[in-house]
C-alpha cells in the first residue's frame, strides 16, 4: 500500500499538462552574466582534538610553520604536536557583477585525515582564479551540519563532518570587469535545451517587441541559444527587465530517471508505453545445508561418520501477469501498481520495457 500511495502521489504531482508555463528569467542565462570559481588552500584552526595528525599529513605541519613565521614567530627546533589544526581546501563562486568589498559564501573541505572540522575557524585564506589573480579572502567560524562520535568499540557517524561552509565568509577584493550595458546583441542561454522552448521563447520576445518597439528582435539559433538585438534608446540591463518576466510555454521531452542507489523513479508527464505484457514474480532458491552425525554399532570397529544432507525450496510468490498500455501517465502508474512490485523491480521492468522497444521515452540511469 505504501507503494501505491507514493507511487499515486507521483502520478498526481507529474500529471500536469504537457507544456508549464514558465518566465524567461527562469529559464534561460544570460551570456554576459556568468559566474566564476575560486579556490584556495588555507588552515582550520581551534577544532577540539579534531585536526590533522601530523605524521600523516606533513603539509599540515609545513603550513603552520610558514603562518607562524609570517607572523613573525619563530618556529625552528621541534616538531608541532597540535592536533586541533586541519588543511583544508576552499572553493567558492563568485557572482557576475560584484564589486569590490561584497561577501560571499565559501565551502571547507579537509585535505587531510582530519575527523571533523566542527568549532574551528578558517585562518585568512587567499581565492584565486584559473588565471592566478586573488579575487577574495576568506576568514570566519566553519559551519559543519555533521557529527561523528567514537568509543572504544562503537563509532556513529552523520552527515559528512569533514565539509562545511562559512557563510559570508570571502571578501571580494577585485572585481571582475563587465560591459553588460555596451552589449549590442543578448545572448540567451536555456538551461534546459529543446528546440520548441526556443522557439517559443524567441516568438514572445517578438510580439512584445513588435509592440514595445515596432520591430522583431529576436531569433533562434539552436535548441540552447537565443539572439536579442538590444533597441536604442535604452540600456541592456533595462531591456532584459522587461523581456525576463514574459511567460512562455516551455516543453520538456519524454524522460524516464532512474536513480538505483536509492530506488528513485521519476517519470514525465509525456511518457508513453506501447501495448506490452509482463511477467513479474520473484524466484527465490533456499538451499540448507544439515550435516547429521552418524555413530557406529556398540562394540564394532566403525568410526563416527558426518552424512551429509541438503534441503532445496524454490519459491515464487506473488508471480503476475499485466498489461500495460499508457496513453498517459496515470494509466502507466495504474499498470505498474497493478503488479504490486517495489521500486527495485519498477527499474527491472522499465529497463525490460525499454530493451523491448515499447517505452516510448528516454532512459536516465543514475
């Protein structure tokens, strides 16, 4: 029952009419607004026992005796005992258009066999870029949404501990120049690639420019990529204002996702199933083995013996034979809820629909 209830609510969430109606903001990017990764190596530091050991990861220790001279400390003679210092990694995405002396968000990762970065403090970490200029600085209190606690004999372990994020945590120290407003043409990237969404996308654009500014602006390259030639008179930034809360009719094709770690099904509202029949049933084999012990007569000269002895059950319940035909998803959902299988044996048949040529749609596994 519990499969058919999630199975239904699928259905319902998924039976929607073919086309939605979305934005153009929401779905498409503008070309000359793109983001821009960042990365950099800096020290964790104030964790509780936590940090590096610093016979597994010499950087660790190489790290904190190059802070420590920059600093002016001498660190010559010894080795660093600490274990509440980890290495670690951060990444961060610089958005378009922001100017010096903005905060972004940043993620902590450990580089070393540190066992959780829960309380320490990120040390100030420059961000570079793949042309090797520092765009930021990153500095502040690691958030870590995981745990790990461990005994003498037992462990327990959740979320991933050695990751997290400090909020606010870069400060932008050079922007990244950009022309938006001296674009001649925009760029318009869908997120989503398909031909009939362009399109669509590019007649709306056109029928409010027809009216707005007596010409058609718009036109369609490729199942991605829209063209906008921008109007005088106005500026780029309030043109695309305008033209990003049209609402087009956007499709999607007929998919199937299929997710086997965990058993997701996800399925499209246009899915179609040619007329097919299916055989489900499970065959389970149980072989035990009950070796007896078998003694000699009194006063023979036998030896105790083991006999061996095997016991085979075959067994397939639940065995059943169903049409399915899927003039839409309801009636495909109805079918396989007909079968009373659970998700794993969902994905078996699917896939056995698909190598049968009946599935009329796009399989994604995952």
């Amino acid at each position: 029952m519990m499969l058919r209830s999630i199975l239904v609510s699928v259905a319902l969430l998924l039976a929607l009419p073919a086309d939605a109606s979305s934005r153009i903001k929401d779905v498409v990017e503008v070309l000359a607004a793109r983001d821009n990764q960042l990365i950099g190596y800096g020290l964790v530091i104030g964790l509780n026992g936590t940090g590096d050991s610093l016979r597994n990861s010499p950087f660790t220790e190489q790290s904190i005796r190059a802070m420590l001279q920059n600093l002016g400390i001498a660190t010559e003679g010894g080795r660093a005992r600490a274990n509440n210092v980890a290495a670690v990694i951060v990444t961060a995405d610089l958005p378009p258009f922001v100017q010096s002396g903005a905060r972004i968000d940043v993620t902590v990762s450990s580089l070393g066999d540190a066992t959780s970065l829960a309380g320490g403090t990120l040390v100030m970490t420059p961000l570079s870029a793949p042309d090797g200029e520092i765009y930021a600085v990153a500095q502040g209190p690691v958030i870590v949404s995981g745990f790990a606690v461990e005994g003498q004999a037992e462990s327990l372990t959740r979320g991933v501990p050695t990751s997290g994020r400090v909020p606010n945590g870069a400060l932008v120290e050079r922007h990244i120049p950009a022309s938006f407003d001296d674009l001649l043409m925009l760029t318009l990237q869908l997120r989503n690639p398909d031909f009939s969404t362009a399109v669509r996308i590019a007649d709306a654009i056109n029928r409010y420019t027809k009216k707005r500014f007596g010409a058609a602006l718009a036109s369609e390259r490729d199942s991605r990529t829209v063209y906008v030639k921008k109007p005088k008179g106005i500026s780029a930034a309030r043109f695309y204002a305008e033209l990003e809360n049209l609402v087009v009719d956007v499709d999607v094709p007929a998919r199937v996702v299929v997710d086997e770690r965990t058993g997701t099904i996800v399925i499209g509202n246009d899915v179609r199933i040619s007329r097919v029949a299916i055989s489900h049933g499970a065959l389970t084999v149980r072989v035990t083995e009950m070796p007896r012990v078998v003694q000699p007569e009194p006063f023979s000269r036998g030896h105790t013996e083991i006999e061996p002895a095997t016991v085979i059950e075959a067994e397939q319940p639940d065995a059943k034979v169903a049409v399915l035909d899927g003039p839409d998803l309801q009636t495909l959902v109805s079918g396989l809820n007909r079968l009373g299988v659970k998700p794993d044996g969902i994905i078996a048949i699917l896939q056995g629909i698909k190598s049968a040529g009946a599935l009329q749609a796009e399989l994604v596994l995952q």
